[in-house]
C-alpha cells in the first residue's frame, strides 16, 4: 500500500517574484549599459550606477523583509499616520536647506550626501490611505456624490504641494491611480464622469499653465520642429527606437547613450532597451510587466474574495500605480505623451523609487501570503 505524500503549498506566489526578479535583473543589465559611457567620463568608474542601483536594491530587500512582517490589517490602521507624514515630507521638502534642488526642482530631502525622493513616499502613502477610505466608506461611494469629494478635498492638497516642486509626473500618477480605485470600487457612473471631467479639465489647464509645461506639450506634438532645443530630448529618443529595429543593435551597443539621450539611465531608459533589444525585446518587456500586473490584481481579487476588502483595494492600487507608471514612461520615451519625469518601475537608476517598489512588492507577497492562510483555514 503507498502511501500518497501531501506536498504543502508555498507560502508565497512563485510566479509574482520570478516576474519581479526577471525585471529586475533586466533593469541592471539595462541600467548598467545606459550609464556605463557617462559614468566613466564623469566619475572615471564605469560602473558608479550600477553598484548604487545594488546598494539600493539590497536596501530595497531588506525593507521588504521588514514590512512582509506586519499583518495587512495594521497598515490600514496606520493609514491616516501615512498620510499626515506623506503631506509633512512633501512640506518639507519645500524648505530651504531641507530640500535639495536637482534639475531645478525641489523634489529631494537630503542627507549625509544622498538624497530621497518624497514624491515616491506619497504615493505608496496615498494609495494604503485611499484603499482604507474606500473599504471603510463602500457604501457612500457607491450612492452618494460625498463619497468622493472627500478624498479629492486630500488630493489637491497633494497635487498643491507637488505642483510646488513642481513634480507633475507624481501628479498624473496619484490622480490617475485615485480615480481607477474608485472606479473599482463601486462608484456610480455619473459621479465617475464628474470626476473624470473634472480631473482631466484641471490636468490641461495645470499643463498649460506654466511656460516650461507648455513648452513641452507643444514639442511632444512636432519635435523635429526645434530638434537642437525643446525636441532636443524626444528626437534623440526617436532616433533610438528608429535604430532598434526588430532585434536591436545588441546589448551595450547603442550609440545615443553616448551623450546624445540626456537621462539615458533614468528617464529615458525604455529608449536605450529600443534601441539595444529591438521591438522583440521591448515586447517581451511589456509582456512581462503585464503579467506582473495582472498577478496583483489576481492577488486582489482573491483578497475580496475572502472578505479581505481592504487587502484587495491595497493590491488593486498598486497594480494601477505599476501599469499607470509603465504606460506613461514607455509614451513619454516613444512620443505618444508629452515628456515628463518618470522613471520605469523597478528598472530605472533611483533608489528612492526602488526602494519604494520593493515595499510594494512585499505588501502584496503579505496580501498573498495572508489569503493562503485564509484559504487552507490557518487563520
């Protein structure tokens, strides 16, 4: 007689962290060959970025390690303490001597020579706030208009204080997430039309408002109008993808991170993976970040499912932040949108943004961790 062996399940999603590590290591590999030229002329090290994007990286892990530790539900109690310290750290950073200024934005607080990008520490802050909101208030969300003039009363004041930086990228990312959450939530129709017009009358008018704004949406409309100057950016970008082709020209063989793509290694990376992977490359990079994104948003569902509403609303805000950012900067980086400082997620050079990412990815693992639990009766 044999006797059947029981193999128990994992106590994480396998197929969330391969997705992760796969872009991940991707986004090194990428991020060492678009700064490696810059870096050896600038700091005569050729590999400056890539043993900081490391450090970040093992940063990054040991915070998630820490945060993986903590019950899902503690988080919504500490929404509101988020919240205050996202609104206080984007205060701060307004502050002379507080703030460090970088590109002519005041978006960084400094520190013993390095520098965090609070704009990233407000996102993650908003969206634990807002899936906290919307479990708490499902109800008026769903039949009356005050269920979301609410949260939109909070997020001018963000959009006040981002605007003050300026950092209209974290913007369009917090108020774009914001309403696809509400969407998801329940909201009536009609209110989500209000809502929507509303948001996208005062993104235009917020665009237009400032020459340099401007200056960027009408370049990103005609760049090779003024190719040596406001199209500067976007056509170095285009030419990259233009020499991509279908398989590229090989890793660390492009030519416009040779000094022609400024931020070839931050915001514009997408364009350096065009041009040295080809279509089939950044293809499969969509791929494999879609597939990250539906994961979450399985994890979500599986969350309310279980009656875990709060979980579930946390990991659908996260899966819109990913896909959102992703969308935008692959835009920004082919020319579909007006160009804008975002960076791709988990692969660009930014510790601030990694380090953000991986507390991310750690929440969800908790998410997943604690519907298995919840699953198999252990809890």
């Amino acid at each position: 007689m044999h006797r059947q062996i029981t193999v128990p399940p994992a106590p994480y999603d396998r197929l969330l962290i391969a997705y992760v590590v796969g872009i991940i290591l991707m986004g090194l590999l990428m991020v060492t060959s678009a700064s490696i030229n810059v870096s050896d002329q600038q700091l005569h090290q050729p590999f400056y970025y890539f043993f900081r994007q490391i450090v970040f990286l093992f940063g990054g892990i040991f915070l998630g390690t820490l945060v993986v530790q903590f019950e899902i539900e503690t988080w919504e109690h500490q929404s509101w303490l988020l919240l205050i310290s996202a609104l206080l750290a984007l205060t701060l950073v307004l502050v002379p001597g507080i703030g460090r200024s970088v590109n002519g934005s005041m978006r960084w607080i400094g520190f013993h020579g390095m520098g965090f990008q609070v704009s990233e520490f407000a996102k993650l802050a908003i969206i634990i706030y807002m899936a906290g909101y919307l479990w708490r208030h499902h109800q008026e969300i769903k039949t009356r208009l005050s269920g979301f003039l609410k949260p939109m009363f909070i997020l001018a004041i963000v959009s006040l204080l981002l605007l003050r930086e300026p950092d209209f990228g974290a913007l369009v990312v917090i108020t774009v997430t914001t309403m696809g959450l509400m969407f998801l939530a329940g909201m009536q129709l009609r209110h989500f039309i209000v809502l929507f017009g509303t948001a996208v009358l005062a993104l235009s008018v917020i665009a237009i408002s400032a020459p340099y704004r401007l200056l960027r949406l009408t370049s990103f409309m005609d760049p090779w109008a003024n190719p040596f100057g406001s199209g500067y950016q976007l056509t170095q970008s285009l030419i990259a993808f233009g020499r991509g082709g279908w398989f590229g020209v090989g890793i660390g063989k492009s030519v416009q991170k040779l000094f022609y793509l400024p931020e070839a290694h931050t915001d514009f990376l997408f364009a350096v993976i065009a041009e040295e992977l080809g279509l089939v490359g950044t293809l499969c990079l969509i791929t494999l970040f879609s597939l990250l994104v539906l994961r979450i948003f399985t994890i979500g569902r599986r969350a309310q499912e279980l009656g875990q509403h709060f979980a579930g609303f946390l990991a659908y805000g996260f899966a819109l932040w990913v896909a959102i950012q992703f969308i935008v900067s692959i835009g920004v980086n082919s020319g579909i949108l007006p160009t804008k400082g975002l960076t791709l997620p988990f692969m660009s050079y930014g510790g601030s943004s990694l380090l953000i990412h991986c507390v991310m990815i750690a929440l969800v693992l908790r998410i997943d961790y604690e519907n298995r639990l919840l699953q198999f009766g252990l809890r």
